[in-house]
C-alpha cells in the first residue's frame, strides 16, 4: 500500500514538474529522448535479428546432423553386420579361398564440413539446457566417435586387403607345394619304390576327392597327417625317395600352419566389430540426450 501511494506521488510530482516547464524545454526534452529512442532502436534491433537468423542457422544444422546420425544408424549397423560375417567366415575358413566382405559406406563428407565452432554454438551455448558440463561430455564423445569411425573404416579395408594379399599369396604357396609334390609322384618308378606307391594312392585320391584349394582339414587329415606319421615311423634315409615325398608333404603341411595364423585376421575384424556397437551406442546417447532440447531463439 506504501508503494502505491509513493508510485502516485511520484507521477503526480513529474506531472507538476512537467507542467511547470517552459515548452520550448518540453519541445527539447522529447526530441531528445525520440533521438535517444531511434539511437537505441537502431542499434537493438539489427542484434535481434542477427541473433534470430542465427538461433535459425543452428537449428537446420542441428536437424541436418540429426538426420545424418538417422541415416547413417543403418549403414552403420549393416556395417558392423558384415564385419561380424567376415570375422566368423575367417576364423572359421577352412578353404584357402579368401573370404569376401562386402563393405557398406558410411558417408562423412558432409558432416566434416562442419566447423568445430557451430557444434560448440549449437550444442554447448545453443541448447536451452544450463548443464554445461553434461552437454560438452556428450559432444565430445560424439566427436570422437566420428574421428574413429572414419579412420577405422579406412583401416579396416587397408587390413582387409593386406589379408587379401596374403591369403592369395598362401593360396599360390599352397598350389605350388601340390605341382612339386605332383611331379615327384610322376617321376618315381614304383617298380622300384613299391612303398612310395600307396602314399602317391593316397595323395592321388585325395586330389581327385577335392580341389587344390579345398577343405585343407580334410587334405591334412587324409593325406597330410597319415604320411606324416608314417614317415615318422618308417624313418627313410636322407637319400631315400620316401624322405622327398616327407619333405614335399612337409611343404603342404606348413602352408596349412600359414592359413590357420592367417585366420587370425578374423580376430582382428572381430575387435573392430565389437568397438563399432560401442560408438554407435555412444552416437545414439548423443541423439537420445539432445533430440527433445530446442535452441535458443535468440543466440549470441
């Protein structure tokens, strides 16, 4: 009640006051204060609306990376599919075939594009949401999950070729080991080496059972293994052609140790597959958190 009345009294005492004025002083008085008024107007209303333009700038950014993180769930998920496919077919290959992987894309072009800065405007000073800390942590997460997402995908195919790479060498190995081993089988006169001639049956049957570049257990349990212990039980001489054909099987027998720690590659794919869900996870966090938060409208 106290400040009522003062608040009338103070109008009243104004109006007095600006009653009693001379009105040229009057005249002065509200010219200046227009003056005053354009002035400030004229400088307000251009940060408004800079600060509008921008809270809209931000916004179709935000729903930009949005919509990529949406896009790229799929291709992501696809990705991290055939990688799992690849690792188990790898680890799992018997055949000196290589295993095929078909790789899905995962587009950062244009996501790249965007400056630092604009996350930080968007997602730390933009959101209406004070938890500042809360807010940088996951942005930064998502900012590296990005950074290795994109180098990985690159990573991942160079090891992939290099696997490539070897398991053909392996496979040329292999093919080259079974031609000498053939020729020696050719060339024996089993007239005079009757023993040799039931390990040539055998490698003979097993050739015809299977391709070169076949099951290699099975080359290993039904030709490898069984004239390698038999080789180890006879015990020929260095100059005996029965020691050659232990030697050349020997070769083929290696060539299949190569194989088995080339398998190891799968392993490795296995690992990235496993630190892809993480970053997706990680990404999804990211698009949970922020998703219902709205920018600022008028941003600095």
């Amino acid at each position: 009640m106290n400040y009522s009345m003062g608040f009338i009294i103070l109008i009243l005492n104004i109006s007095t006051w600006w009653s009693s004025l001379d009105v040229n002083y009057q005249t002065v008085i509200i010219s200046s204060f227009v003056s005053l008024l354009i002035l400030g107007l004229g400088c307000a209303i251009p940060e408004i609306i800079r600060r509008y333009n921008k809270s809209t700038e931000l916004t179709q950014y935000k729903q930009f990376i949005e919509e990529w993180i949406t896009e790229s769930q799929q291709t992501l998920d696809e990705y991290i599919f055939y990688l799992e496919k690849l690792s188990d077919e790898i680890i799992n290959n018997k055949s000196l075939i290589v295993s095929t992987w078909r790789s899905s894309i995962i587009h950062f072009s244009e996501i790249n594009k965007i400056p630092l800065e604009r996350y930080t405007d968007i997602y730390i000073f933009g959101i209406k949401h004070k938890d500042y800390k809360v807010k940088r942590v996951h942005l930064m997460n998502f900012l590296y999950q990005l950074e290795y997402l994109e180098k990985a995908t690159s990573l991942i195919m160079d090891i992939y070729n290099e696997y490539r790479k070897r398991n053909t060498e392996i496979m040329s190995e292999w093919n080259n080991c079974n031609d000498n081993l053939y020729m020696l089988y050719s060339k024996i006169n089993y007239k005079d080496n009757p023993e040799a001639e039931r390990f040539y049956s055998c490698f003979k049957n097993t050739q015809d059972k299977y391709s070169s570049c076949s099951n290699v257990d099975i080359w290993e349990s039904e030709y490898i293994q069984p004239t390698l212990d038999e080789m180890t039980r006879l015990k020929p001489s260095p100059e005996s052609i029965l020691f050659q054909i232990g030697i050349y099987t020997n070769d083929l027998n290696n060539v299949i140790l190569k194989h088995y720690n080339y398998n190891e590659y799968g392993e490795v794919f296995a690992g990235y597959a496993a630190n892809f869900k993480k970053s997706r996870e990680t990404i999804d966090n990211f698009k949970n958190y922020f998703d219902n938060k709205k920018i600022k409208r008028y941003c600095k």
